[in-house]
C-alpha cells in the first residue's frame, strides 16, 4: 500500500467496499464509487449499518463524514 | 452510470425522486428540481418523512445537508 | 416555474409567503423582502410557529437557516 | 420600508430598539449602534430577556446570531 | 462614546474591565489586554465566573467567543 | 525532538503509533501512515479504544479531530 | 508582559506551563512547545485534568481549543 497523502487512500478504495462514518454516527457501507477533495462520497450498493436499510447509492457530505475504513 | 465525481450522482439525479438526510436528522422525499456546487438542492412535490407533511418545494441549504439517496 | 439554480426559486419568492426553517427548529412565516446568496433572509409580517409571537419583520442569518418552503 | 438587501434591514434599524436572538437561544434587547457585514453587532442599553440583567453595551459576534427583529 | 464599526468598542475597552460570554456558557471578566479581528481577546487579571477561579491571563478564542459587556 | 511547528510533531510520528482523539469522544490508536495540512490523518493497524475494534487502516478527517498523542 | 497582539502571549509562554481548554471541555496542562496561527499548539509533558493521564506530547487542534492560561 503507497500512500504519501492521506486522500491516496481514498482513491486507492475506488471500487472496493468501505465503511463511512459520520459526524452524527451513522455508518454507511458500500462500494466507492466516486470521490473529491472535501471529500464527498459516492458509495453504490449501500447498508446503512443500524437500521440495515439499503441504497442503491448514496451521496454523502464531505463535511459531515468523520472518517472512512475497509469493510473487507 | 458513469459517475467520475461526487456531484455527477446529483445531476443526473435531476427530474427523479431522491431522499435528502439532514444533518438534524429531517428527511425529505421529492424531485430533484435544481442543485449547486455546495449543494444546495430544490425539490419539487415533497413530503417530509417523520411528519408526513407535503410542500410544493423545498430550498435546502447544502451546509445542513449530511446525505442523499434515490427514493425509488 | 422555471428553476436553474436552487436560489432561482428564493428570488422568485419575493413577496410571496414562505415559511423558513432554521437549524435550531425555529419556523417563521412571513412575506419574502429580500435575500442574498448565503441567503440571510428578511421577511415582513412574521409569525414564530411555535410561540405564535408577530413581528413587524425579521432578519435570518442564512449560516443558521436548514430549509425554505411556501406557505400558501 | 427600501429593503433590498437583507442588511439594509439591519442598517436602517440604527439607533432602533431591536432583539438580537443568538444561536445558544439567549435574546438581548437593546438600541442598535454598530454593526459590520458579518453581521456583528453593538447594543446600547441593553437587556438579556431572559435574566432581565442589564448592561450598558454589548458586543454580538455575528457568528453566533440567529436572528434580529424589532423592539417597538 | 463613538463607535462606528463593532469593533471599536472592543478597541475602547482596552485597559478596561469586560466579560465575555462563551459559546458554551463559560464567562471571564478580566482587564482587556489585547484583541484582533476574529475577536481573539486576551485578559489579565480574569475570574472565571462561575467557579470563582482566578489566573492572570487568558487567551480567549475569537470562534468560541459568543459576546463582550463591560464589567463595570 | 524538534519542533517548531505544531505540524512537525505529526511529520515526526510517521511509521510510529500515536493515538487521534475525535471531537465526537472517540479514540484510535494505529501507526501513522499519511497526514496533510487540516491534518487529515491516515493510520495503519488501527484499534478503536472503546468497542475494541480493528481495523486494516482508516482515514480520520482533519475536521474532526481534536488532539493526537503519543501511544507508546 | 508586553502584549499587543493576542497571540503574542501564545507566543511568550513557549517553554512555560499552560493549561488549554478545548471547546469540549477538556482540559490538557503541559509546556508549551509549538504554535501556529490557528493556534494549533503542541504541549510537553502533558496532563489530562480530569483523568490525570499523562503524555510525552499533545497536539491540540486550534479549531477545537476554547481559551489558554497560564497553569503557574
């Protein structure tokens, strides 16, 4: 694993699965679709881990995520 | 779908029904009518989740804004 | 109605009735007098939702407003 | 009432009683003396509604404003 | 007493007894020392009013700084 | 050890563990793996103090990190 | 103490012991190692006030910390 700036990580999980965790707790797992410096998200095929509910995407806020994690 | 940035899921979510999450936890379902860069978004023909109650539009501020997702 | 950008339907709103809700839970109805792009809001011939209190006007500070939606 | 831009609200109310809602829910009523385009501002003869206390100025970070509406 | 912008009285109360009122509640009175534009504040001879604790100095963020009354 | 500025202290713990505290009261303890300016932070070998649980990596955003310490 | 700026006493108590109170109430003591303009501030031979932990070194991310003063 190379990763010189932390956002490399972030580039580095374009299509794999990965967990988001937000500034109020909700965690979302899904496949990285898209990313940009904030970063915003793109997740495709989502659980939103509590409740269990699922997306087919989801658009999550740069600002209100905390931080990001593999979900393999 | 081609997706290259987090904002390309938005646009093209234009004319479809989405679900809005706020940060205070309100959500929204409705058309996607309008967005920017922030994004601030505008739905038309909405209904607030918890309350049930409905709206013609609704302007949301993109700073309060924590997800969104396809409502269908 | 023609909408582009999501402050399109805020100008368009102007001396019509809306209700503003901000992020603390406060709603106030009033008559849309001017607005600006963050947006801070003025609205003449308010009512508080909650208390039910008047007031001649109000200026809201767009950093603390979640949602815009018509009143009528 | 030449209301175009939202501060014009604020800049005609000079040397007018009005109230300053903060964020934190603590409203002061008092006369308007200065203010800056965040909007910062300074009461004279000032009252914090809910403790009755008294002061004679009081300085409002424009950051933690909600809202400002009239006195009288 | 002149004050065109807020902060001049900030500025006027250089040498002064004032007490400012924190975003989460905490307030300090204490002889202003120096100040910039954010407001950062500097203290000396400052009591933390609610424990009564006492210290020579305190920096004070401008962020977290809600509002500035005199002590006297 | 030298440092001069705040940020060398984390150029410094590259390759060592350290423990990032979040402002939302959670812990992670990992090896430092990237940083930049926010300081958004990359940690390798990751535990979460409270719940126990690993992780092969996670990206913390500098947002809401609020101290970083030494873990050995 | 020759103070003009406010953060000319961050400045003047490097190599001094402080205390620094974070927006969330914690409070770290130790001896002031680094600044910036944020302030983003390292710390030596730390305390944690509530708990008694102890650190070698804290970093204190400025947007976090509410006030500093002196811990002698």
């Amino acid at each position: 694993m190379e990763v010189n700036r932390p956002l490399d990580i972030i580039n580095q999980s374009k299509g794999k699965k990965i967990i988001v965790e937000m500034k109020n707790g909700k965690q979302y797992r899904g496949t990285l679709r898209a990313w940009d410096a904030h970063p915003n998200l793109v997740l495709e095929d989502v659980e939103e881990l509590d409740s269990g509910r699922k997306y087919l995407w989801i658009f999550l806020r740069g600002d209100n995520i905390s931080a990001v994690k593999p979900a393999e």
